[in-house]
C-alpha cells in the first residue's frame, strides 16, 4: 500500500483478499507455474499470453459466454426492481451493446467495469469505461499518462541515445519529493526513460497539465558535488597527464562524458593535472544533478498506465461496488489507482478484479 502512494489505503481489503502469494497460488492453480526475479514475478514461460489463455480457458470452462469485437454503448438502470430474489431489490441494469451491423440489449444483475484506461491504445485502451462511469454520475478524476517516457527541451539526449546507467532523477519545484526515484535510467533520441523515469513519469504529466515545463535533474554517479571535487583533487595528483575523458569514463559511459564535457564548456582531452577550479566545480555540479527541461510525455500511446479514473470515494473498497448505482462494480485500471512500474498495476487489476467478481456473484 505504501509504494502506491496517495490512494494506497483504498487497496487495503482487496490486497487482504488477494495478495501476492494468494495471485501466485492462484495462477499456480491455473497451471501457470511462476518465478521471481528480486520483487518481480513472471510466468516461467516468459509470456503473458500464457496467463491470458489459462484465464480465458478456465472461465470457459465455467460456462462464461465471450462477445468479441463488441461495444458496450451505454448503461442504463431499469426503471423497475428486480423479482423472485431474496435479496433487497433494486433495478437492474441494461447494456446497450453493439457488435458489428447488429446491435442488443442485455439485462444484468451486475455489471463490473473492468475497461483498463486510455493508455497504450494497442492493448484496447480507449477509455471508454471512464464515459461509461461518468454518464452513470461517477466522478471521474483527470487523467493523465503515466509510466511513460519523457521529452525534453535538450537536443544533445540524441549523442547519447540508448546509453543505459542507474542514476536519480528528481523533480523540481513545490511539492516535489526530495529524495527523487533512483533506477535504470535510459537516453532516448527524445529525451529519457527507463524505470527511474517512469515511476516519476506520473507525476511530471501531473505538472505539465498546469506548467508548460517541469525541471529535473539527474544524478548520474551518486556521489555529491564534494566528493566529486575530491576525486579530481584525486585525480589531478595520480592521473595528471590522462585525459579528462579517460578518468570520467571509470564512471560514466564514455559517450556520456562528451555530453558533460560539453555542457561544462571543457576539452574532454584537457589533462586532468591542467583542470581550473572553475571547471572542476561545473563538472562536479553537472555529474551529481544533470538539469533537464521535460516538455511533455511521450503520450497516451506510450504510456503503460493511466493515472486518474473513477473516483475512489464513490467505490466501496471493500466490494469494489459502486456507491451511487446499485449492482455496478470496478476494478483495474478504470479506477484512481496506479503504481510504480514492477508488477504494482498488476496486482491492483487482479486483486480488485477478484474482490468485484466475488462481490458481484452474490447478488
């Protein structure tokens, strides 16, 4: 709960329900044996299709009644209660589907919303549940992308396109955590990514819906301007006659000292022992936080996860079931609810997705 941050508490009862363990034991039922990888886990084959298909073929094998190339138009509540039930009646609800030239209405006891959100379009996200939430009278909070992969206003990212390093990359201005998120951090012809970038992405298009530009820096070695300072003191009296870019190289990636030399204004091939200590102080100020301007995302068909949905308190955490239209459930990504990149998104969808199904079954 607490790496999903803002909204982490409303995962509480979803994650008692289904934890990690209990989607491993579930998916080792499914005969979808699993392996983990530090914190992350993966089917052992590799393939999310493997998951897909088990899941496909167990809710076949439970009578489930698929309608592909199929859209869901509309959500009504019936005007009348249901009967012969022995639970308390209330309407029911109707979709308005169509599916090709043809076009039906079905009744149902219960709907779950589990549409996923507008992003990576290639998946099937078009954000079509959050219309469908809010023509019901459901809140729907604004929606940006979020672990994608940022632009920034810096043409020289594009020397050092697919240079990989862990690094920090922090936010800048009011409200920004100072600790940064550290990872993998990866240059692109357009600006940065990699998962550093990405558990951070959220929150710079967050910024960027308000500012027209979001600064952050990033710390490419993790040591602090003194101790940079101190290593070319260091160098300068044991490396005196190597070039700059040879002992930066013991650090960086070798493409990567040309960029900082040249932001610094220094000869990469300066000897170490002729270095000012003027430039010692740009280059050590440059190597532990990098400034880049981040001008936009790399947008919705890019982004891995949408940040924003139906609001949470209009849902009842501990069924999933909306608080204004009875019989009308969520789960996944259709709700206000997104984490860091390492299966966190995951285990929302199914954890509340097992939640909304067991709740809905009973009415």
């Amino acid at each position: 709960m607490a790496r999903l941050g803002r909204q982490g508490r409303f995962m509480q009862d979803a994650l008692y329900a289904l934890d990690q363990q209990g989607l491993i034991d579930l998916l080792t039922s499914l005969e979808v044996p699993t392996y983990a990888d530090g914190p992350r886990v993966y089917p052992s084959t590799n393939s999310a299709s493997t998951v897909q298909q088990a899941l496909y073929h167990r809710a076949q094998d439970l009578g489930v009644e698929f309608m592909f190339r199929a859209a869901v138009n509309e959500i009504r509540q019936s005007a009348e209660p249901r009967l012969q039930t022995p639970q308390p009646c209330h309407p029911e609800l109707s979709l308005a589907i169509s599916q090709g030239d043809n076009t039906k209405t079905l009744q149902a006891r219960a709907v779950i919303l589990a549409t996923g959100g507008r992003s990576y379009a290639k998946l099937g996200g078009t954000g079509s549940g959050f219309e469908l939430a809010s023509r019901l009278g459901h809140t729907v909070t604004p929606l940006t992308p979020s672990l994608v992969g940022l632009i920034t206003r810096e043409d020289w990212v594009r020397m050092v396109a697919g240079v990989s390093l862990p690094a920090r990359v922090s936010i800048h201005g009011k409200g920004a955590s100072k600790a940064g998120v550290a990872g993998d951090l990866l240059f692109t012809h357009r600006g940065i990514s990699g998962p550093a970038v990405l558990d951070l992405s959220g929150d710079v298009a967050q910024r960027l819906e308000r500012d027209k530009e979001v600064a952050v820096t990033v710390d490419l070695t993790g040591k602090t301007v003194p101790q940079w300072l101190e290593e070319f003191t260091r160098s300068q009296s044991e490396d005196g006659t190597k070039a700059l870019s040879t002992v930066l190289g013991r650090f960086i990636p070798q493409r990567l000292t040309t960029v900082i030399c040249q932001e610094a204004a220094v000869d990469p091939q300066t000897h170490c022992a002729h270095l000012t200590g003027d430039a010692r102080h740009r280059l050590a100020t440059l190597l532990s936080a990098m400034p880049m301007t981040v001008i936009a995302t790399e947008g919705w068909d890019k982004a891995m996860v949408t940040r924003g949905g139906v609001s949470l308190k209009q849902v009842d955490p501990r069924t999933m079931a909306s608080r204004i239209v009875p019989g009308l459930y969520f789960a996944g990504e259709v709700l206000d609810l997104d984490g860091p990149s390492g299966g966190f998104n995951l285990q929302i969808a199914f954890s509340t997705g097992y939640v909304a199904g067991m709740s809905s079954a009973k009415e």
